[in-house]
C-alpha cells in the first residue's frame, strides 16, 4: 500500500504539467518509475549511522551513493578526512561530451546522531511518511538527487550536461581546518558555473533558499585588577573582568542588534579569578570568591552575515566596542571564519526563476525564496564568489531535523526530483556559463 499510494501521486502530476516538452514529459516519467528504488535507498542509508564522528559509517554511507553514481557512468573517488579529523567527501564526476554549463550539486553524507543517539531506525508512519536519522537532513537530498540524475539518464538526456558532485562527511560538524575541510568543495564550485544545493531548506516544498547568512566564531577575553571586593570601582583598581564583559555585551546588543540579518549570540560565558575554557568542547570551569573582583572572563558566540561586506563591517564595529575599557580592565576580541555568506545575488533569483518556472510548468505551483533570517549555514555557501548561480533547498521536505523527530514528507520526494531533474535539463539548453 505505502509504494501503492506514492506511485498514484506521482502519476497525478503529469496530468497538469501542461508546460511541459516532450522530453521533459520522458523525465518525469522516469521520475515516477524511480520511485520505489529510491525510497529503498533511503531507508538503507538511513539505517547506517553516519554521525559525523562516526568516520567508519560516514564512509560505509558514502560507499552506497558511490555505486548509485557509477552506476550512472559517474566516475568516483573518495578523499580521506585524516588532515583536517574527519572520515572525509564523496566526489562523483561525469564530464562529458555536454555543451550546456558546468554544474556542481552538494549534498553532505553525515548526520548530528552519533552512535550513542537512541534515534537509529528508519520507520514508516504511513503511505507518505517516515521518521529516521537524516531522512531530512540530509539523506533524504542526496536520493532527490540522485533520482533527478536517473530520470536524466533514462531519458537519453545525462550526457549533455557536465556534471560534479560533492558530497560532504563533515557537514554538521565541520573538521578544522575548516578551509582544509573545504578545499576540495570550492575547487568544484571553481570548476563549475551554477551550483545547486539539495539541503531541505525550511521544510516548505514552496520555497527554496537563494540566501544562507555566514557562521563566524567570536571570542572575547578579559581581565581584571584581582583585589577585595570592597574596593570595586576605585580607579586604580577598577571594575573587573566580568563587568567589563558586561559592558562589552551591552554595547554590542545597543549599537548592532537592530541591523537586519545581523546576529551575534554569545553561547557561553565564564569568569572568575581563574578559568578554563575548551572551544572545540563549548565548555569550560571557573574559580572565584564573592568577596573578590574577577581578575579573568571569556566569552564565546557566533556572528552571522548575509554578505561578505556586512561580516567585515560587523568585525570593525565590534573590535572598536571591545576596546572602550572600563578603568583598570583590558579586553580582546578574535574571529574564526567557518562558513561564508552567501549573498542572495541577482544570479541566485534567475537560477530560482527557472525552479519557480518548471514547479508551474509541473502543475506544482510558484516557488519563492526562504527569509534568509530563517536559513542556516550551509555548504553551497562555500561557493559564494565562484558561480554566477546558487541555489539550495531542493531537498527532500519534512519537519523535525536535528531532532529525534525528524520526519520525511516522501510525497515531495518526486517532486522535489521532478524540478531538480527539468531545471538541470533546460540549463542544458541555455548553452555553456549559462
């Protein structure tokens, strides 16, 4: 009954896909015939643990997509994580005789439960429903993709397009370096000229994501002048560290926290008269007295930008605040790039305008962008500056991600692959850089 009833939604849409050529009616035809397999696929990688610290089954999952790719004349390799602590991507490469544009599609093969998760199992609701590990998030991505390719295969059309994937190991917990972990990710968006993403975006078949805001780590380090409580605030001794961390904190919401798709939340904060603080860990331990002023304070937050010129302008503004001492106190402020913002460009809205357009011509209704404000970081921002289209969130739909209620909404699943599957065909069309 459950293939039954996805087999006779997907035989629906054709019905109204009016806008539609012949041989785009030959692609989603093979769609609706791949389903099955697909959704075999599905619950096969999802049954392996691929936490990312799980390198043993992040390569087991990427094993799986290997072969599915070859099987489709792609040429595979895998390249080790060791350098930067990670099991390492999945790269998949066919690069024919194709005239069209040169494309990238990203995806990532590991998922936020680790092994001691309780959530483990691929579990079918009902005829359109399954709740697992990454069904979202995003295994779920990786078989739309997968599926869109098959159907351009099927239908006598895969060889006119140049085409590399990137499938990622470490998407949810990147390995640092992070621009080690990243290098062959923008070597490809190098390569290419249209990247296309296949996370689930904000779950709304609806939308898709033209925009994702940077990931930036900040740490702020105090001190104070360590002496009796009773003598806080005289002006040899000072306020100490964790006031002048408090002063620092209150300038930053005052005078950043009102400018639009500019964050930065401070995660964590200790101070004392001693301290530890382990970043990687998120975790640290203090020691002090009520009767004696903080002599040390750190804090640690993330900052996010939807473009490079917002970032940059954000880190001026903070360091000036961070150096605005109270008496007696000193502070310093650090950065760490993880991921970059990806600016929604002129180029990204064309590339959503033909996704909106093959939804209608689908029968399947308009598409529009996602509020970057409710878009994460990730990988396709690593293509930022380097193709003239991006966009992600052609993904499998549902709710729940990052949770142990991360449910798949599989009725999207052919239409999700029916999209991907028309676009990539009419990029095709539109001749080489498209």
């Amino acid at each position: 009954m459950f293939r039954t009833a996805l087999l006779a939604f997907c035989m629906t849409t054709p019905l109204q896909a009016q806008g539609l050529s012949p041989a785009e009616r030959r692609i989603t035809a093979a769609v609706d015939h791949g389903v099955p397999d697909a959704i075999t696929l599905l619950a096969k990688t999802v049954n392996i643990n691929s936490g990312t610290m799980n390198f043993p089954g992040v390569v087991a999952v990427g094993t799986l997509f290997s072969e599915a790719f070859e099987s489709l004349g792609f040429k595979t390799r895998w390249v080790d994580g060791t350098p930067w602590g990670r099991a390492g991507h999945l790269i998949a490469e066919r690069i024919g005789a194709g005239t069209g544009p040169k494309i990238l599609l990203i995806g990532h093969l590991d998922t936020v439960f680790e092994e001691d998760s309780p959530f483990q199992q691929y579990t079918v609701i009902d005829d359109s429903t399954a709740k697992g590990p990454g069904t979202t998030d995003m295994k779920g991505g990786n078989v739309v993709m997968l599926l869109a390719l098959r159907a351009l295969h099927e239908a006598g059309l895969l060889d006119q397009i140049q085409v590399t994937v990137v499938l990622t190991g470490d998407e949810e917990k990147s390995g640092v370096p992070i621009t080690l972990a990243r290098q062959d990710l923008r070597a490809a968006a190098a390569w290419a000229d249209i990247a296309i993403g296949f996370e689930d975006g904000d779950g709304n078949p609806r939308t898709a994501v033209v925009g994702r805001r940077g990931s930036t780590d900040w740490f702020v380090h105090t001190t104070g002048r360590p002496a009796h409580s009773s003598q806080v605030f005289r002006s040899d001794i000072g306020s100490g560290a964790i006031f002048e961390a408090a002063r620092i904190l209150t300038a930053f919401h005052d005078s950043l926290s009102t400018e639009p798709f500019l964050t930065f939340n401070p995660g964590v904060m200790i101070g004392g008269t001693a301290l530890t603080f382990d970043a990687e860990e998120g975790r640290g331990t203090a020691f002090g007295k009520t009767n004696v002023i903080a002599e040390h304070g750190t804090i640690a937050g993330d900052l996010r930008t939807i473009t490079p010129e917002q970032l940059a302008s954000a880190k001026v503004r903070m360091r000036r605040l961070t150096e605005r001492h109270y008496e007696e106190t000193s502070a310093t402020i650090e950065f760490i790039d993880k991921y970059p913002p990806l600016a929604p460009t002129d180029g990204n809205r064309t590339l959503l305008a033909m996704i909106d357009q093959a939804s209608r011509d689908l029968g399947a209704g308009p598409v529009s962008a996602v509020d970057p404000a409710r878009a994460g970081a990730a990988d396709i921002s690593f293509t930022a500056g380097l193709v003239t289209m991006a966009v992600d969130g052609l993904g499998l739909m549902g709710t729940g991600g990052h949770t142990v209620d991360e449910t798949a909404n599989l009725s999207t699943l052919p239409l999700q692959a029916k999209r991907a599957a028309i676009v990539l065909f009419r990029l095709t069309q539109r001749g080489p850089g498209a």
